[in-house]
C-alpha cells in the first residue's frame, strides 16, 4: 500500500513538472486575459484626390446617411467601463521653458519670467491679439522660436456671423527674452485634433464638422482655408482626397509650419474626421473609425420587405510623410476593429502600436411600404478587443486578441515597450520588447479610476490613480525591470483632493531625477499645492504649499533644485527641500 502510495505521489509531481515545460508560464489573473492572435489587416488603397468642388460636397452628402445610423449606439445594458488609462505628457503645455526663462500664456498674451531662484523676474510681456471666446492653448518651444496655439471661432468679414472654429498660430522670436517679437500668424479652419512638432516643423491636423453643405452652386466654400499673415489661401480641390465610407460630414486639415521662418510648408485635406495623431521622425499618421456594411437581398415577410446586414467597425489608418518638398500621402492600412480612443496608437521606434474594439453586428431593416414606417432589429452582437503591432510598412508583426473577454478593454496606453491595458477592475501590463510574440505578463487591482502614467526612469512607472469626483487620489509606482514579472513597489493614498483637470497636459508635476511629485488640490485652508516624494522605497507626503489664488492650472517646474509653481496669475518660487516659499512673482503686468 505504502508503495502503492508513493508511486502515485512520484508520478503526479512528474506531471506537473512536465506540464510546466511546456507553458510560457502563468496566465495573468483577472479578466484583461488575452491570446496570440492574427491581425485582420487590409491594404488602404489609392486615395483619389478630388477633381472639383462638386466632387467634395458629394462625398460629405453621402456621409452619415446609411440605414447603420440605427443601431451605432450605445448599449444601455453595457456594464461600466472600469478604469481609464491617461499619459501625463508636457508637450503643448501652456507653461514652458529652455532652463534660463519661463514661457506661460494669460488671457492676452505670453509672459516671460526669468528662472534666477528668489531673484526671478517677470523680464517681458508680450500682447497678442486673442479676443474673443477661445479654448485649447498650447505652446511648442524650438530653438528661441515659440508657437502659441487656440482655438477660436471664426467670423464672417463684417464680423457680424459666426463661419466655424479656426485653429490660430501665432509665433515669436525669442532671440531676446526681454523683448519678444512676433513674426507670423496663422490660422486653420477646424478645431485643433493635435499637433506634433517634428524636427523643427509644426505638423497641425484640425478637423472642420460640416452642420450645414452648402448648395451646389456654391461647392467652392465648403474648401477649407488658411491663412498666413495678411494672405488668405484656399486648399485646392486636388490637395483633397476622397475617403472612402466617410462616418461624418467632417473635413480634416493636416498642415506643415516651419518654426524658422513661420510659413506654411505645406497642406492637404480629407473628407472625413480624424480622431487620433501620433508622429516619429519624418512620419505623420492620423486615424479614424469606419464602418464596413454588407446587405443581403430584399426578402419579402408579408406585409413586411426585409434586409439582412452585417456591419463590422474597422479603423483607417493614413500616414503622411514629410520632407523638404512637404506634405505627401504614402500607404496606409485598414485595421480589423474600432480604435479603443485618441490614445490607443502609438508609434515608436519605427513599430505602430494600435489598440481596436472589434465590434461585429447583424440587424434587419424591416420595412413596411403600406403604411410607411421602417424598423430595425438586432440579431447579434460580437464586442471584444485587440492589440496589433505594425512595422515601418503597416505590415501587421504581431498581436494579442481576445482583451478583456466578451466585453472588451476600456483603455490602453503605451510606455516605451510595454502597453497598459485596463478592463473592468483589472490592470494588466503586455511586454512589446518583442513585437513578434506580445505577451501579457502581470495584472494588478484597478478601482475603476482613472490612471495618469509617467515614465518614471529606466524601470518603474509612477501611476496616478484619480476617482471620482470629490474622491482622494491615490499614487503608485510599479517596477517592470523583469518583464516578465512586472510588480507594485509601493503606494500612497494621501487624503488630498486634487483641483482642476490633472488629466490636462502637464498637470502632474513628477520629476523621477529629484522624486517629486505635485499636484494642484484643495486642503482645509483653501487652495494648496501637494507635494509628494518617492525615495526609492516608499512615497512621503512633504505636505502642502499654500496659495492666495485658485491653483486649478498650476503648473509645477523644477529648475536647479528650486520649485516653480506656475500659473497665469503669478509664480510662486519655492524650496522643496524646506518647503518655504522663496518668493512670489505676478503676472499681472499686461
């Protein structure tokens, strides 16, 4: 019997030894489980650029007017989304700087505060022409060049209709930080998508929503223009390319400006929206959703004529190269899914990394011609996600599929190369260091908030974890230095409420040289700057900086070892270190 026992024993621990060889290893806990998958990619195609006005005006008639508007909705029954994923990034901030000065907008113009410590001094004021309702600054810095962007509507020529929303650029020489000298204005038809400066060019894409065409006869205004200076330009009907299944009656405008000399390189147009931008090197690309119908024939169901269709959300990706000679449209590719958000593309290192919601739905129209009305009935659904990896030629390399099970991811982001998913409660980390074999590699409790990443050194990740409205943040640092086995190193959950929107560009404060962290909150006294430390180990609440404004748009900048807490109104200079305040600076000067 003994024997008998033992041989059992042996022989159930040999199995398991074996079994084990054979696995990659664990599959992560929680429900953003994946799988290896195939990428369902299909070529672009030839983008045939408009022949007239007319040709225009007929592809955005034609946008938004198929029986498919019945049932893109939202299911009502869906379950909650869970957490949401945010990059924190600095580019296109409205607070600035090249070291020596700072560079922040007001209400009228730009402020330039010098960064000398307790000695630091507004040293110029620079009026710009920004009347009006306007939203959406941002400024990009190059060289002693600084561009201010907004969003503004725009009037007719006796000012007295409003024509739409026009992106503005102004820019400045900042030779002389004393005296500051504007050199070029500029305006896009549309609101702003996003910019990227790319090697000393401004890349703009805007996108203009159409809520009336105008007649036939007057296709030639629905042309979006630009203007430089004192020159109006008008996109011409060949700079257009028609897309194919526009979702929207929307134009797109992507345009090039030269920081140098503030002129437009160049610009070209497509007739649809676009919902998400990302740039690398001398490669733009802009993507958006479409829908792709199939219909059966007309079958008859008394007193009903019935047709079956079958829809699937797939996501077109276009890239744009740029060169000395401008703007041209290279290959594109047509990814199999929805794009999860404007944040699920990224392109690094020459791979595209893209996170879709596959969402496959059958319908029928039933239609009665006797008595006039028509009726639509779902018959299935299919929602899931997936990750795709694309190489410098859009062709697909590698993948993950399945995400979060029959409901699908809420979010993704991409830090360096890894992506960060969450679905439900869950957050799960995929190793893309190998684009050929992605792998989930770790998941970790989410509380259905939204997470502000920041690339926190050669191995960890500072996550920012903000609840809902009226809730305590919540800060976390994970360390994936095995990628494998990526994990949590510490957190903190300091009874602070932050203020304003942290999720805006440069919000968060966080600095991996120094350790800090900042954000702007509200304390028992009234408005404060939080300021946190993570030492290596664990994270300590310095405490908090008060402050005589509201500090919703506070922007945090350290510069040698001294804290500059910077906002429209004032900058506050201060020591970290000893948590004293240095010195107050105000703005108030225009």
């Amino acid at each position: 019997m003994k024997k008998t026992v033992c041989f059992l024993l042996v022989l159930i621990l040999l199995t398991g030894i074996l079994s084990a060889c054979g696995e990659d290893g664990p599959e992560p806990a929680g429900p953003v489980y994946g799988e290896r998958g195939e990428v369902r990619r299909s070529p672009l195609g030839e983008l045939a650029p408009a022949a007239d006005a007319q040709a225009v005006l007929t592809a955005l008639s034609s946008a938004g007017q198929r029986e498919s508007d019945r049932w893109q909705t939202e299911d009502p029954e869906a379950p909650a989304t869970g957490a949401q994923l945010a990059l924190c990034t600095d580019a296109g901030d409205t607070v600035v700087t090249d070291g020596s000065h700072i560079y922040m907008l007001d209400s009228y113009g730009l402020v330039a505060v010098s960064a000398a410590g307790a000695s630091s001094a507004v040293r110029s004021y620079t009026k710009v022409e920004r009347a009006g309702e306007r939203w959406g600054d941002r400024l990009y810095l190059w060289q002693n060049r600084i561009a201010i962007l907004w969003n503004t509507v725009a009037w007719d020529d006796e000012d007295e209709a409003p024509e739409g929303v026009e992106t503005r650029i102004v820019l400045l020489d900042l030779s002389d930080p004393a005296a500051p000298k504007q050199f070029s204005a500029l305006a896009v038809e549309g609101s702003l998508v996003e910019a990227c400066l790319m090697d000393g060019t401004l890349c703009v894409v805007t996108q203009k929503t159409l809520l009336s065409l105008p007649k036939a006869e007057e296709a030639e205004t629905i042309l979006p223009k630009l203007r430089e200076n004192d020159r109006t330009m008008t996109l011409q009907a060949g700079e257009l390319y028609l897309c194919p299944d526009p979702g929207k009656a929307a134009l797109t405008v992507a345009a090039a400006v030269r920081m140098e000399d503030g002129r437009f390189v160049d610009a070209l147009g497509f007739t649809d929206g676009t919902e998400a931008v990302c740039g690398e090197g001398q490669d733009l690309l802009l993507a958006r959703t479409r829908w792709k119908e199939e219909a059966s024939a007309p079958r008859q169901e008394p007193p009903y004529t019935v047709v079956d269709y079958k829809a699937a959300a797939e996501t077109e990706i276009k890239r744009l190269r740029l060169d000395e000679g401008g703007l041209t449209l290279n290959e594109g590719c047509v990814l199999y899914g929805a794009l999860a958000d404007a944040g699920a593309m990224d392109l690094r290192e020459g791979k595209l990394r893209v996170a879709a919601k596959v969402d496959e739905r059958s319908f029928s129209v039933y239609t009665d011609e006797a008595h006039g009305w028509t009726n639509a009935q779902n018959s299935s659904h299919l929602s899931e996600s997936q990750l795709a990896i694309l190489d410098q030629n859009l062709d697909a390399v590698g993948a993950l599929a399945k995400l979060g099970g029959e409901t699908g991811i809420s979010a993704c982001r991409f830090l360096r190369s890894n992506a960060w998913i969450t679905a439900g409660d869950s957050l799960t980390l995929a190793d893309l260091s190998d684009p050929l074999n992605p792998k989930l590699c770790g998941s970790f409790p989410a509380r259905g908030e939204t997470l502000l990443l920041r690339d926190w050194g050669a191995a960890a990740v500072l996550a920012v974890s903000l609840p809902a409205p009226a809730g305590e943040v919540k800060l976390t640092m994970y360390d994936f230095s095995s990628p494998a086995a990526p994990k949590e190193l510490g957190s903190l959950g300091p009874e602070a409420l932050p203020a304003g929107d942290l999720t805006a560009r440069g919000a968060l404060f966080a600095d991996p040289g120094s350790g800090l962290i900042g954000l702007p909150a509200v304390g028992d006294d009234g408005a404060e700057y939080r300021l946190f430390r993570w030492n290596g180990s664990k994270f300590e609440d310095k405490g908090a900086f008060a402050l005589d404004f509201t500090p919703d748009d506070t922007r945090g900048l350290l510069l040698n070892g001294v804290l500059y807490l910077c906002s429209p109104a004032q900058v506050c200079v201060t020591d970290p270190e000893s948590m004293k305040l240095l010195a107050t600076v105000s703005n108030a000067v225009g």
